[in-house]
C-alpha cells in the first residue's frame, strides 16, 4: 500500500485491467472483448491502424467512453474514482487551440485534481506550473497565447500539464506527432524518466520504426487486442503483417528476434 494526495493505493494491483471490454458508438464495435492488463512501472504503446480503436481505449480507461459490456480497473479502482491519479495527454489534433489561455493556465489546470473545484491556485502551484514547464523548456514561453505555439511546443505545454499533476498512470494519445526532434527526443526521455519512478505510461504511438527504442512493452490493437507483451515478445513481423493486413508502413525497423 503506499499513499498518495489521501488516498491509498494498493501496490499489488496492476495499474490497468481490462477485461472482455467491447465499445460500441453505432453499429460497428469500436473495441471488441478487449482484454489487457498492464503492471505498475509498465512502459507501453498501443500500436495498430487508423480507426482500430486506440484512442476509444485510451478513452474507456479514463472511464469516459460508454461501455456495452466489459470491465476497466484503473489501480484496482473504477477510473472514475481513480482520475486524481491520472494524468491525460490528448491528441493534439482534437484540441481547439483558438482558446483564448495562455501557456501557464493550461499548465495550471493539471493542479486542479489536487486542490477541488473550491480552491484556485496559489502560489505553490504557480510554482509547481512554472517547474514544470522548466522540465519541458518552456518556461519563457509561460505566458504566451497557446495558439501562437508550434505544434511541437503545444506538446510541451500538455506534458508539462501531465507532469504537474503527478499522476501514477499517464494516458497520452501519439504524443509524438507533429513534433520536431528535439521535442521527440525530451517526451521519450520524459516518458523513461517516469517509468524509472514506477509510474505507468501508455500511449497511442504510430511510428512503428521507434517502438523498441521508446517502450518496453506493445499492445496491437485492432478493435481486438491481438498481442500484448513485452516489445521482444509481441513486436515481430508476422504479428504487424496480421495488425496491418499484409500493409505494414514502410519504416518498420529490424526486429530484436522473431
Ligand atoms: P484510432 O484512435 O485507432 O484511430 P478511434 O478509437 O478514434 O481509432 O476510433 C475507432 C472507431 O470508432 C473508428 O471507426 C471511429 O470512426 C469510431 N469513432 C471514434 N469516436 C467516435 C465517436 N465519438 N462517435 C462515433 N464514432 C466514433
Ligand atoms: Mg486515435
């Protein structure tokens, strides 16, 4: 058991259990009897093509998808009463950016969890913000309009959101996505260096060519779960060929083994 911001959480739980989950949100199941579970410290990326239900399952864990059948337990936990120590890091792309908030409220608004809806930040997390964004080397930049950021320092600006919640799971959708270099580079170190503390990350990733070097573990999704395991175990071509009807992207590297 360790505690954390009141509540007590159980070390002998994996951080996410999914069992027999189906999603519909017409006809089409979007998730079908999906089954998953993923330790503590578990560094993963959920892999699979457009439409295969990534993101729905991402969404489903943080309890926010209706569910037809199934069950998700976040930390031994339904999400919903888990979401104080889940952090949320959504596609870029489905962000209305027009909003008119600068830089550091974005960031503030991951302290809400913390303090209620009653209390507005303070001091200490205008501190806490500001640290946060100097992690991701965007401190100078605090009080500047979202909208006038590049796509690779808006980014920045969610996981350092993420970060100053100080979470125990991290849930990003392709993190990596329109970034540059060098912003890819800090979100896999970022990434490492929380999964070294022990917390969770799974994350929607589509470039395939960087699976091994990024995570530790893969799950490949196509609204089934195909494979979930360790990237050594899972990562190989004939299941990719299976993930991706036969059109694996051209950049898949060479495998540790197969
Ligand atoms: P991925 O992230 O893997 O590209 P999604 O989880 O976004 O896939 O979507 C899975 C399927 O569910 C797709 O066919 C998509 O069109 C559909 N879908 C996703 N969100 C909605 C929604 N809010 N309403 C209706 N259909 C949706
Ligand atoms: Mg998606």
């Amino acid at each position: 058991m360790i505690q954390r911001g009141g509540l007590e959480i159980p070390t002998d739980q994996p951080a996410l259990d999914v069992e027999g989950l189906t999603v519909t949100y017409g006809q089409e199941p979007a998730l079908w009897n999906a089954d998953l579970r993923l330790s503590r410290g578990s560094l993963a990326a959920i892999v699979g093509p457009n439409g295969a239900g990534k993101s729905t399952l991402l969404k489903a864990a943080l309890g926010v998808v209706p569910r037809v059948s199934g069950r998700v337990r976040v930390l031994g936990e339904d999400p919903a009463r888990r979401r104080r120590l889940v952090a949320y890091v959504p596609q870029r792309t489905s962000v209305d950016w027009d909003f008119p908030t600068s830089v550091l409220d974005v960031v503030l608004m991951g302290t809400y969890g913390q303090l209620g809806w009653f209390r507005r930040p303070g001091r200490k997390e205008r501190a806490l913000a500001l640290q946060a964004l100097e992690q991701m080397e965007m401190a100078d930049l605090a009080g500047r309009q979202i909208a006038e950021l590049s796509g690779g320092q808006q980014q920045r600006v969610f996981l350092a959101r993420a970060l100053v919640q100080d979470a125990e799971v991290y849930f990003m959708d392709e993190p990596f996505a329109g970034v540059d270099a060098v912003t890819e580079q800090s979100i896999a170190s970022l990434m490492g260096l929380l999964a070294h503390q022990g917390k969770t990350i799974l994350s929607v990733h589509h470039d395939l060519a960087t699976v091994p070097r990024y995570f530790e573990h893969a799950v490949l999704l196509n609204r089934v779960v195909q494979a979930v395991g360790t990237v050594k175990e899972v990562f190989h071509r004939s299941n990719l060929d299976r993930l991706y009807g036969g059109r694996v992207p051209a950049n898949v590297p060479e495998f540790a083994s197969s």
